[in-house]
C-alpha cells in the first residue's frame, strides 16, 4: 500500500545460485492505482498468470558479488536457509 488510498503491487521472481554466487532476478513494478478502482482479487490472479509464464534464463538483472557471504556456508546449509519454490497450480 503506498497511501491509505493508493495501492501498488510488485511481482518479483528471484533465483540464488550459490555455486556462481549471483541472484537472477525477473521484476515488474507496478503503477500506484487507487483503492476503490483496483478489483485486487483480479490484479492477483493476474500478476500470478503473468509470473507463471516466465521462462528461467529470460532474466532482467543477475546480481553478484555474494561469495564473501554465502560460501561462510556449505551449499547445503546455504539451500536450508533459502525459501522453497512452490508448486503452484493454477486454474483460471
């Protein structure tokens, strides 16, 4: 929410490669829109359709420089801490 009256949604898919010690990141940023005309059940639905039809590789921006924080790991450890991709499965 970016005001009482004004909302903006984000879709942001990132990928960590610990071996390369890069974050790949795929982002849209939306546009502040008010409240009363955003249906947010919709927006949802369709930020969802639109993230499920990105493709791994067709990246926006690959960010590196980790290894100084992310090898004081084992990859191992390193993948335990990282957030688990959900199956998702949607019907429209």
């Amino acid at each position: 929410m970016v005001d009482e009256t004004t909302v903006q949604f984000h879709l942001i898919w990132s990928i960590n490669d610990y071996d390369t010690a890069t974050t790949s990141l795929k982002v849209i940023e939306g546009i502040p829109e008010k409240v009363s005309s955003v249906s947010i059940k919709s927006t949802l639905r369709d930020l969802l359709s639109t993230s499920l039809s990105w493709e791994t590789g067709n990246w926006d921006k690959v960010v590196g420089g980790y290894e100084s924080i992310w090898h004081k790991f084992t990859k191992e450890e390193f993948e335990e801490m990282c957030v688990k991709e959900p199956n998702v499965r949607y019907n429209d």
